[in-house]
C-alpha cells in the first residue's frame, strides 16, 4: 500500500476514534475511557501527518510538542476545580488561536510566491481567520470573568449593538474584497492592499470577539463557554479545509456541532433564547424593576441541622459554585453515605446552569464517587418536592431562586428552577445574604420552612459528619 493511502486509513480510525470517545463522554461510567480514546484518536492523527511532511524541521516539531504536553499535563493536574470553568474557556481560545494562525501562516506562503488560490481556498482561509479570531478574544474575555480579573457583570453602552453590527458590516465588506483577489493576477501594489485587509479582518474580528462577550453576565458564561466551544471546532473544520486534511474536518466538526447542540440545551435550561444572551446583558432588559427582598433569616447551627437532617427520611441536595469554592464535595459524599446509613432517601439534583460550566457540578461529585443513580434533574424532583423534609442547598443560588417564578420583573423571570422553597425544610448553606453570580437577590432565604446555615460549605458539612458519627 502506498503511503498516502495508509495515511488515509490512519485518518478513518482517527475519525471513528473520535466518535466513539464522544459518545462515550456522554455517561460518567465511560468519560474517562472517552476522553482516552479521543485522546488516543489525536494521536494517530497527528502521527499520520507528520509523515506527510518530510521537510518539516524537527527540531521544532518535538520542542513543540514537548512543550504544550508538558504545559497542559500541568495545567489539567495542578488546576483547582473552582478554576475549570476558565482554563476550559481558554484552552477554547487557544485552540481558535491555533486556527487562526494555520489559516494567516497559509495564506501568507500562497501570498509570498503568488501562487494561484481557487475561490474555495481563500472563502475557507477567510473563515477560519474570522472565527479563530472571535473565539481567541472571546475566550479571553470570558476567562477574565470567570476568574475574576475583570467583572462578571454585563458591560453595556449606548449603541453597542449598533457598534457590533458595523463591525461585522465591515468585516463582510473586507472579506468580499478578499475573496475576489486572485493573488497570481496582482501586482505589487494590490498584493499589499490585499495583504493589509487580511490583517484588518484580524484586528476587526478579535474586537468584534471583546464586544460580543462583555455585555454578557456571569450567569450566562456556561452558555457562552458552549458557544466558544462551538467556535473553536468550526475555525478549526475551517482549517481543515485550507490545509486539505479530512481528519481536522471531522474533528472540527464534531466539536462545532456537538458545541451548538450543548448550547441550545443549556439555553432550553434557562428558558431564554441565544439571542437574548448574546444581545441583552444578563438582567438588562428586564421590563421593570426587580423587587429588593428583605426580610428576617432564620439562621441555625451546625447541632440543629444535625437533628433536622437525623429525623428526614428524604433529603435532596442542591449543589451549586459554592460547594466547588470550599472543596466540599468530599464532605457531601460522606453526609449522604451516612444519611442513606440512617435509612434517608437521598438525591443529588443538578441543575443543567449550576456553576460556571457545563457540568461542573456532575464532574464535582463524579470525583468525589458520588453513584451516578443517584443524580437527578430539576423535572425529576420538582413534582414532588413538597414530600421532600430537607432540601441542602449548598453554595447554589440563581437555580434556586423563586423569584424566576414570581418576580416578573426579575432578570430570572421564567427560567425553570430547582423549587427547594416547596420542601419542608430547606437549609442553605452560606456565607452570607449576598447574591449570587447573577446579582439577583434571593427570596428563598427569608422564607418561613428556610434555616441558614452560615460559613464555610466544607466546615459546615464536615461538622454534620461529625454530628452523625458521635
């Protein structure tokens, strides 16, 4: 068999690897195995190309290669939970970076020797240019919000629409102009202005990824990281389109697809459309004022949880950030193990928003062994909530929030709910009466069946372990 053709049968069981990989992350029973034979899938990729490339100065090849594994195994290893959300938002930048990048340094060796480029070649290296950029600069910003640097909430301005529109007004014009460019029938002098509009469309196109991503809060970042997600594996189906390698197609495309598919869900779970994300600012375009609740906490003690939670027979628990930001879900595991002890019915209910991405709650209690029978959704308890005698809800906030039920000038308005205010006690667990990431005022926490229980999660949990075991 001829090496081209091997390499293409490389590319097939890359391609399948992939597919199985994916299909697998989507239990918690075979996400490891998944994320390994992805990984493994990569690999054959990778090798099958490189023996495409017998020029290839190799010296830089392996420098390369030995140091992004090495940053990335550290990165994965040294990284705390509370800091996935943002390391996942950008390693999506880095992977729009890269395509962007494969998509200006092709472009540039065709420009260089002037060499004929079909229609196809240059729509393919302009989309990939445009998207890489959009998702690098979004996925930075939005890794300033999720760790702080900069605000998580909306940053607005009069006309920002507007602004965004022009952007990608002129960012349509500049690829027109690009596109019907033929470089083997320019002279000097156009093969420079040519030139200059592509390095115009990156400049516009990382401004337009800044704007896009500021006006969008802190609640909505789970959404945005599906949407970045999606970029990233649609610049790089576009890169594989520029450099002709079908591997980084379906790849690209798997990623992209899967990415909008993941978004809609998560839009579906907030009851809001992706335009409204995108365009409104989270609480922005509220119609009227929210309500400013107050009222008389009911705070209780670690022992008078203790005898709360001794007598239930059924217990839901609420996982939200604040559980990732004290490490506790150790300590939720063992609390459980000796409720069920204790002939306690016990769930854990996720709702699809909890935290700051995608499955940060599942992936939490994952490692903490958590049984995965025993995780539920919203629409699985919510029925029956009233027969619920304690709903802990620890650390969540905006999911819990009944005025997404009966505040209609709330910025939560309509967006489905874990309803804990109907079970028959709800302790929350907290640091205090602050909102959440959404800045939304909770009403939950005045309620008459509420008991807040202040502190550190982590602390506060580990001293009901140790109320059980004495």
């Amino acid at each position: 068999m001829s090496a081209e053709l091997i390499r293409g049968l490389c590319y097939i069981a890359a391609s399948i690897l992939f597919i199985f990989g994916l299909k697998m992350l989507g239990s918690p029973h075979t996400a490891r195995k998944g994320n390994l034979v992805s990984a493994l899938g990569m690999l054959v990729a990778i090798a099958a190309t490189l023996t495409a490339m017998p020029q290839a100065k190799w010296l830089w090849v392996i420098a390369g290669a030995g140091a992004g594994s090495i940053i990335g195994a550290l990165a994965a290893r040294l990284v705390k939970m509370t800091s996935m959300p943002e390391m996942v938002g950008l390693f999506n930048g880095f992977g729009g970076l890269a395509s962007l990048l494969v998509g200006w340094s092709e472009y540039h060796g065709k420009w260089a020797a002037a060499e004929p480029t079909t229609l196809f070649t240059v729509i393919a290296i302009f989309l990939t240019v445009l998207i890489g950029a959009v998702t690098f600069s979004g996925s930075v910003v939005a890794f300033g919000k999720l760790s702080g640097t900069i605000t998580g909430r909306p940053i607005l301005y009069k006309g920002q629409n507007i602004a965004n529109g022009l952007i990608l007004a002129a960012l349509l014009a500049l690829g027109v102009y690009f596109i019907t460019r033929p470089l083997d029938q320019l002279g000097p002098a156009d093969l420079r202005y040519t030139y200059a509009t592509l390095l115009a469309v990156i400049a516009l196109a990382l401004t337009l990824g800044v704007l896009s991503t500021i006006p969008i809060g802190g609640a909505d970042m789970p959404v945005v990281i599906c949407l970045l997600n999606s970029y990233s594996g649609l610049a790089a189906c576009a890169a594989g389109f520029v450099i002709a390698n079908n591997v980084l197609i379906v790849s690209g495309s798997l990623v992209g697809a899967s990415g909008l598919i993941l978004t809609k869900i998560m839009c579906k779970a907030m009851n809001r459309s992706l335009a409204n994300v995108l365009f409104s600012g989270f609480g922005s375009a509220a119609g009227g004022k929210s309500a400013s609740y107050q009222g008389q906490a009911n705070p209780i003690s670690v022992e008078d949880a203790y005898l709360i939670l001794e007598a239930a027979r059924s217990v839901v628990f609420v996982p939200g950030y604040g559980m990732a930001a004290a490490q506790a879900q150790h300590a939720v595991r063992e609390l459980g193990d000796l409720l069920i002890g204790n002939d306690a019915e016990v769930r854990y209910c996720i709702h699809p928003v909890a935290g700051r991405m995608p499955g940060h709650m599942n992936v939490l209690l994952a490692e903490a062994n958590v049984p995965y029978e025993l995780l539920v959704e919203p629409q699985d308890v919510n029925p029956a909530m009233e027969t619920v005698d304690v709903a802990i809800v620890i650390g969540a906030n905006d999911v819990v929030n009944p005025a997404a039920k009966e505040d209609a000038n709330s910025p939560l308005w309509g967006m489905p709910i874990i309803e804990v205010d109907r079970a028959r006690t709800c302790i929350v667990l907290k640091r205090s009466l602050n909102p959440g990431f959404a800045g939304v005022d909770n009403p939950l926490f005045f309620r008459e069946n509420t008991r807040m229980l202040f502190g550190d999660a982590k602390v506060s949990i580990t001293g009901l372990v140790s109320q059980f075991k004495g």
